[in-house]
C-alpha cells in the first residue's frame, strides 16, 4: 500500500467515524422543527463548549491563521490572547440571558430573537445580512477544506467544495443542530489533539524554541518583533481591535444559537470555560504551525500559498497514518463550521422570512438543501484567501447583529428603525473601513461595532432631548392656562 492509498485508508476511516456520530445523534432526533433547530435546547454543556470552539475555528484555524502566523510572525500572538479573551467576555456577557429569554419567548432563531418586540422588519433585515455574510463565512470553510484535499490528494479544488456540500447535507438531514453538535465535539478533540501533535513535531524539527526565534529573525527581523513595522498604527490599536473581533462573536448566528440551544442557562459558565481554555490552546498550536512553516518552507512565502502550510508540514514531518488524521480533522472541521453555518441561514429564511413554512420540518429541510446550492456556487466564485473571506465575513456579522444582540438579552427597547440603522451604519463602517484599507492597523469589527451602537446612543439621547422639551411644553402651557 502506497503512501497516498494509507492516508486515504486513514481520512475516509475518520469522516466515517464522524458520519457515525452523526448518525447517533440523529438517532435521538425529533421530527420537528424545534428539534431540528435548537435540539429541543436540551444539548450538554460539555458538548455546547467543544462544538462552539470547533465551529468557531475550523477551515479558519487549519489554514487562515497558520497562513497569518506564517506572513505575521511572533506579532500573531496578540491575536491568540486578545481574540481568546474577547470571544470569552462575549459569552459571559450574553450566554446566559440569551438562553434564558430566548426560552421565554420561544424565539427558534437568531433573526427571530433580534426582531422580538420590534415586529418583522428587524427580522427580515437580519435575515439577509445572515444569508449574505454568512454564506460567504460557510463558502470559506468549504474553500478551506478543498485546499487541503488539493495538497494531499491533488484533487481539483472544486471537487473538494462540492464533496463537502454533499457531507454537510448528509449531516444537516440526519438530525438537524444535533447532529452538528455531536459531530463538532468529536471532531472538536480531534483538532485539539492533532494540532498539539504538530506543533511539537515542527518546533522540534526547527531545533526547539530558541533555535525557531532565531531562525525566523535571520529570515526577517520582524518576524520576531511584538510589535513589526507592518502594525501600521502599533501593537495597542492591533490588539484591541482583534479584542473587539473576538467581542463580535455575539453577532455569530451558527455559535450563539449554542448558547440557545444549551440544557440549562446555569451550565453556560462551564461550556464557556471550556470553549475558552480549548480556543486559546488550538490558536497557540496553529500559531505555531505558522511560524514553524516559515522556517522549513520558506518558498511558500514567494512562489506558493501559506495557507496550505499545514497539510505540507503533515506529510513531511508525520507518518502517513497520522497525516490522514491530521487531514481528516481538518476536513471534517471545516464542514463542521459549515454545517452549522448552512443551518443557521435555512433555520432564519424559513422561520423569519417564509412564515408559512414555519412548523414544516419537511420544507425546513428543502431550504437547508437550497441554502448549501447557494454557498457552492459562493465558494466556486469567492477569492480563495481564507483568512481574509472569514474575517470580511466575521466583521460584517458582528458589525451589524452583535450591538443588538447585546442590547436585546439586555433588554433595552429598541425601536424597529432604530435597529435596522443599527445593523447597516454597522455594516457600512466595517466595509468602509476594509475599503479604506485601515484594517492593518485596527480590525473593522471594532469602529463596526462602536458605530452601531452610537446610533443606539444618539437615538437614546435625542429621545431623551425631546421628551424633555414636550415636558416642559407641556409645563409651560399649563401655568399659562392656571389663573
């Protein structure tokens, strides 16, 4: 058996052991569409924390911030601390209101929830910029996963999109958010053992830590500076700004319906810790692996794609039993975030849009199908820079839900034209912002998200300036009428 035919042996057996899962989930499955979306929000907190991480980092992980590390050096570290600390201050801040009002109103989707008390229209502008920016965050994840099966098996780019298509429908239909969540747990400890396995065989391979530092800096002195000359305004601004990217997972539909979806409100802190602990641990591995690739690849840098770094680095430095792990776990994350995301954008256009489709759990199904035909044709069309669509993506999602999200588990009134200027003054900042070609210096997620919630704030205030001056209207005409 040749040295292909082994990691082919090893990567099919893996996706067969997440297929099984999956299955097993399904086996637990209700036909309706509660189940179908929220699991009948009966999920483990164990099994919460693993798919949230899992569904988070995914095709992202395993090529957009290796490549990143790679291109970045030692700087990338303040996207590992900032990002691992935004993303837990998120659900700290929301996670638990979120599943406890979301089970009081019966809200079944992330648009349905935004748009409670401020009729269909927040909903229906939700809906959209879920479709849109989140279809293109699920065409990145099949990007990603077509360009491992590129490396490792030479396979056409869109073979692979299409393959993982074919398996995130497998996984939607077999039982719905359950089986996505059950497959992402598994695959979730997967990712987290083989990364860690990586990491040590590269840094082991460039000669140990200090001899990786030393060869990077003989390469290019930046790529060991905290603070290189490419961080156009500094390490600070560089820092928060990936603080608030981590902060915009509260306008996430595919993680935050986690938190919905959860057994109990009282069990969000200990899938929070462990999402938290298993982020920052991956993110140090990828890390890593990037600045390990720059040392034993540098060709890359010129004449190839550091986002492939990782699979390169596998069939170099393990053996091919392992190489077909590693890429199974890469694989299957990518279509584990994708899943998720395809989901989430069927679940909102038939909850929130087609309102007569509602309670079908047949018709739900159809617009998971219809949803996975649009993202195909995304990824067949989208740039092939993973990194730099999931971010695009992630910014323009936290940018134009996460302020709303926030103020409605919360609780604060939000008027419908209040929210909607919210979300596309959110939006239009951060796109603004990456056409401006700022985000070198800051990422958009933070002036995105600050500028929508300044209109909250200037709405908030002019409500405030003109209630006041009816009172005193009203006052004045009073004394005017007493004798």
């Amino acid at each position: 058996m040749n040295a292909r035919t082994s990691i082919a042996v090893t990567f099919i057996a893996f996706l067969l052991l997440f297929v099984m899962v999956g299955t097993l989930a399904a086996l637990r499955k209700q036909n309706t569409t509660t189940d179908y979306l929220l699991a009948s929000r009966n999920v483990n907190p164990w099994l919460t924390g693993l798919s949230a991480m899992a569904t988070t980092q995914s095709g992202f992980l395993f090529a957009g911030v290796v490549g990143f590390s790679y291109k970045l050096g030692l700087a990338s570290i303040w996207f590992i601390v900032s990002g691992t600390v935004g993303h837990h201050i998120s659900w700290w801040l929301a996670g638990k209101r979120l599943r406890k009002i979301s089970a009081q109103t019966d809200a079944e989707t992330f648009s349905s929830f935004l748009g409670e008390k401020g009729g269909r229209a927040i909903a229906a502008v939700s809906v959209i910029i879920t479709i849109a920016f989140l279809g293109a965050y699920a065409a990145a994840q099949l990007v990603a996963g077509s360009k491992a099966l590129n490396v490792i098996f030479g396979w056409n780019y869109y073979f692979g999109i299409v393959l993982g298509a074919f398996i995130v429908v497998i996984y939607c239909f077999s039982g719905g958010i359950r089986a996505s969540i059950w497959t992402d747990a598994a695959q979730g400890i997967l990712m987290v053992g083989s990364l860690l396995l990586l990491s040590v065989v590269a840094v082991a391979s460039c000669g140990g830590p200090v001899s990786l530092s030393q060869k990077l800096g003989v390469i290019d002195p930046a790529l060991v500076n905290l603070n290189p000359p490419s961080l156009a305004w500094g390490v600070l601004p560089f820092a928060i700004g990936w603080l608030a990217n981590g902060l915009g997972v509260v306008g996430q539909p595919h993680i935050m319906v986690r938190a919905m979806a959860i057994d109990s409100e009282d069990n969000i802190n200990l899938a929070n810790n462990l999402k938290s602990i298993c982020f920052g641990v991956n993110s140090l591995a990828a890390t890593t692996i990037g600045l390990t690739g720059r040392v034993l690849m540098p060709e890359l840098m010129s004449g190839g794609d550091p986002e492939v770094a990782l699979p390169y680095l596998a069939l170099k430095l393990l053996p091919v039993g392992l190489v077909g792990v590693m890429l199974a776990g890469l694989f299957a994350g990518t279509i584990s975030t994708a899943d998720s995301q395809i989901l989430s954008c069927s679940a909102t256009l038939g909850r929130d849009i087609f309102y007569a489709t509602a309670n079908s759990y047949t018709l739900a199904k159809l617009w998971t199908l219809l949803v996975t035909i649009l993202v195909v044709a995304i990824a067949i069309l989208a740039p092939d820079n993973v990194f730099a669509l999931v971010i695009f993506s992630w910014s323009a999602l936290a940018s134009g839900l996460g302020p709303l999200l926030v103020l409605r588990v919360w609780q604060k009134p939000v008027t419908a034209p209040v929210a909607i200027a919210m979300m596309l003054v959110g939006i239009g900042t951060a796109l603004t912002w990456i056409e401006l070609k700022l985000s070198d210096g800051v990422n958009e997620a933070l002036p995105g998200m600050a500028a929508g919630m300044a209109v909250y704030l200037i709405a908030q205030l002019f409500t405030a300036t003109h209630v006041d001056n009816k009172s005193i209207s009203v006052t004045a005409d009073n004394q005017r009428s007493e004798p």
